[in-house]
C-alpha cells in the first residue's frame, strides 16, 4: 500500500554537475506545516507543476514529464530545472509509493516573496481510484475559454503553454461541469476550436484516425496523449494535430479524456449528446497506459 | 517601525454570531514553515485575497476589502467569510503595523486536497517605498489580455471578477513590461477595450471628467478606485464607468494606475509614447489616498 510522502527539494542550477544531490533533500510530514505563508505559489499561483502517474513502483514517462516541466520554467522566466536533481528526488519517492497507482507531484514554486531563489518540493501519494471513470466513462460539457485561438502566438505573457499553478479557472470550470450535471469539461475558444480539458487532452477517433488539438493553439502538449499516439501508430493508426472545430466534436466515432492519473476517460455525452463508446477499446488503452512506460 | 505578522485563522461561518473570535486566531512566525504541501493554494492557486493599505495604523477601507473578498468567494463556490471574524483578525495585525506605510493581506484558500475546510491566513509586512512611482510616475505598455469583451458575461467560471491566487499571468504581464522596457502593463481586450493592469485600476482624465473602465467587463471593481472617485466627486469633477477604447488612452490628459498599496501612480508613457503628467495634481491624490479612509 501507497503512503504519504513528501520532500522539500533545495533547487540546484541547471549546470550543477553533481551526480548526487541527497545533501539538497529534506524529507517532510506532507500533513504538517512545510512552507511558509509568504510562499508566492500560495500568493499569486506564481509556479509551475506536473503529476506524474506511478503504477506499480513504475513511475510513468519521466522523461516526458521532466521535458515540460523544463519547459514551463522557460515560459515563465523561473531558472532552468536541473533534471538530474528532480529524477533523484523522484526515485527516492518511488521507493514510497508501494503498490498500486500512485502520483508523484513535482512543484517548482518562483519562492517566497522577495527572497532568493526558487521552492520546490515533491509529493507522493495514493492515486484515486479511477476505474468507474475509465470502463463507465464520463459526461462533457463545452465550456467557452475566453480566448481566442490566435491568442497564444499573439500574447505569450498568458502562459498558455505552460502548465502553472494558477488552476483557479480549471477548478472552476469542473465546477461548473457539475452544476450542469456532467464529470468534466472542454475548453473551446471564443472562435469555436477545441483546446483541452481543465486537467486532460482531448483525444477524438475518426475511423481508423486519432486526431487531437494542435499544441501550438496554446494548450499544454499532453503526456499522456504523445504517449498514447505512440502506441496507436504501432497498432497501425493514423494520428494526427489538427485544428479541431468545436462542431466536429460530435461527428467523431469515439472522444476521450486523456491524463496521466486517471489516464483514458471515454467520453459518453458531450452537452447533454450521448456519444458511441467502444468500451472494449477503451480497456486496451488502459491497460497500455497502465503498462510500465518511459 | 512596521514587523512582519502572520495569523492563521480557523475559518468561522458567516452565520457564526460570535463577537470574539481570539480562539480561532494563531499567530504564526512569517518566515517559518505553516502551510503544508497539500495546499490547494499552492498547488492551484485555488483561493482569493486581498491587499490592503495601512497608514500610520489606520487600515484603509476596510469594508470595501471585506465586501470585495465576500464577492471573490461567492465566484469562486467558497463558503462565505465571516467579515466579523476578519475585522477582528485585521484589528489584532493592525497592532503590528507600526508607524508608516504597510500592507495587510487577507488570503482564504479552498484548503489541503480532499480536506474539510478552507484555510485561511493574514499577514502584515512594512509596505515597500512607492516614492518614486508616485512622484515621477511610471511607464507602461499596453498587453493583450487574449479574452474579448464579452467573455465575462458569456463565461463565469472564468473569475474574471474575482481576486483569485491565480496571478501567474499577472505576474508574468509585468515581467513582459519590464522586458519592454517599462514598468507596468495595462491589459486590453482582443477587441480592443482597456481592462486594468495586472494588479491595478486604470483611471483616465479627459479635461474635468475621470473615467474608469466598468468593472461589468471583466475586471476587479478596484477598492482605491472607488475611493478616488468618491474624493474626485467631492472636488467637483465628473466621474465615469465607461468602455474605454485602447486608442483612446493616449488622447487622455492624464492617466493613472491605482491600487491599494502603491496608491496612484501616475503614467508617464504608454507604448512608447509620452503622456503629460501633472506632477502637482497626482500629489494631491495621493494625499488624499495617505489620509485615512474608511
């Protein structure tokens, strides 16, 4: 069994060459007091993250995760993450996440208010159980982001690749997927193209071709779906980015939300519309997603 | 001299008629471990705040903060803060403030993941020297805020009312600012209508009328604004909410960002672009807003 665990994680540089970072790590009681209040990730959401599916001790796509979180401390002018320092501390967690599913969050906070440098930290635990979600699947909503789909080329500063801590809207959107009597949403933009979910990709099936939103229209680039298309090539399936009309939504054979936790979510209703679910597929991409990856 | 102070507070309910609410009061060491990593503050940015000005101790419109939180929190699905447990905290951090200039921030989050309750916080700290943006002013450049005009009254679960802990893209405007060479932003609509900057209100003078943008589109409805506008009123100027076209700005005789702590800062160039700035009238609104406010 799974148990708690977290790690305050004192952030090396980039270029630190050292091949053993254990001196940089303090483990610490995740119910007890471990940051204080003028932490800026608490403040201003100023940060960034990644949850990380672990199965089995088998801590699912590291490389990938670590590439966007990399990633995201560019769009946010936050140092450069040293990789090597973050698979150390991820390998110490692994030790603690037992059997089952797990989830490793990693959290690179710019710091407390005024202070030197940034604070990061991990956490491990437990996973959800999510297989209601991934054999009986879940109802939609659309939901209008506000932007447009030009916005993010056009204005970088609204962090639209990065994947922040400033989830105020993503919450709310779920919110309001419940209120409307649905599980989850789907960002659309104001000029009708399909985004992403508030914590998932959008995967659709189109015959025998699996299509998701571009990253490039401002999304997070989804590791659970790269891994995904991945596998769907190898199986012998087209897959393809493509600008994807909110209206096509429904025209597609099959629509999943994808997410590195509760991994491939088959879509039953989108706006109150049933939609075909091919349950039997819908296993065999979770039982691919719940195979050890890398 | 101000100290820095931090009070953990045991959220009562609204209906909560108590007249003392010391037992759910711990104060807290500022630079000392208190929060811990289950936060949804940190790791969502999930909660709202508010900053609020202390003069010479006097605590600066209270309730129009108080007001203004209870309406971030009704945005956001949290449980509705009891002012009179909130007043009392801001009453016990005002003995902290000292002499001068400082900032006391109100902060209630939606808790630690899966717990029972909000979490909830203050903390007071000496404000920083504004002299210079006061007297001297500031220069900003224009951003696009990526959402049209419309969105907020199409899409609430955007928050774009409400004063949430999601600030990375706040932060993020003023740091592409500050690359442009200036030193703060104002954010415009994709159809080209002035909003706010990222952590101030916008006001405008066109000869003997004030204007502001209408808080209906989208924006916070700005305390120290308000404020302005009353004491504006009061000297016999005319006051307006109205939709302010980016172009327009430039075609104003002078204009200001406010906010509760750095008060009215005059701006001296927009985009590149000087603005004439009337030093001597800028002085007697900050005067104004140095005088205690209720």
């Amino acid at each position: 069994m799974a148990s708690r665990f977290a790690l305050m994680i004192d952030p090396a540089a980039s270029d630190d060459l050292r091949t053993d970072f254990a001196d940089s790590f303090t483990v610490v009681d995740p119910t007890a007091p471990a940051l204080n209040v003028s932490e800026l990730s608490t403040q201003r959401g100023d940060g960034i993250f990644e949850s990380i599916g672990v199965v089995e001790g088998h801590v699912q796509e590291t490389r990938a995760h670590l590439a966007r979180l990399a990633h995201s401390a560019q769009l946010c002018d936050l140092p450069a993450p040293n990789l090597a320092q973050w698979r150390q501390a991820i390998a110490l967690a692994t030790a603690h996440t037992g059997s089952g599913e797990g989830v490793i969050k990693l959290i690179l906070s710019r710091g407390v208010e005024h202070g030197p440098a940034p604070t990061a930290w991990l956490t491990s635990a437990p996973a959800p159980d999510f297989s209601a979600p991934r054999t009986r699947g879940i109802r939609v909503v659309t939901l209008d982001r506000g932007i447009d789909s030009g916005a993010p080329s056009r204005a970088p500063w609204l962090l639209l690749g990065a994947k922040t801590l400033s989830y105020a809207v993503n919450m709310a959107a779920i919110r309001e997927a419940k209120r409307r009597g649905a599980d989850d949403a789907i960002f659309v933009s104001s000029d009708d193209v399909v985004l992403e979910a508030p914590t998932a990709s959008v995967i659709l099936r189109f015959g025998d071709r699996f299509v998701t939103p571009a990253p490039a229209s401002g999304i997070l680039h989804g590791t659970t779906q790269l891994s995904l298309f991945e596998h769907l090539a190898e199986r012998g399936f087209a897959t393809d980015y493509e600008t994807v009309s909110a209206s096509s939504l429904r025209q597609a054979d099959g629509a999943w939300l994808v997410s590195s936790v509760r991994l491939a979510a088959p879509i039953t209703a989108i706006d109150g519309d049933e939609m075909s679910h091919d349950a039997e597929f819908s296993a065999s991409l979770n039982q691919y997603l719940l195979s050890p990856r890398d």
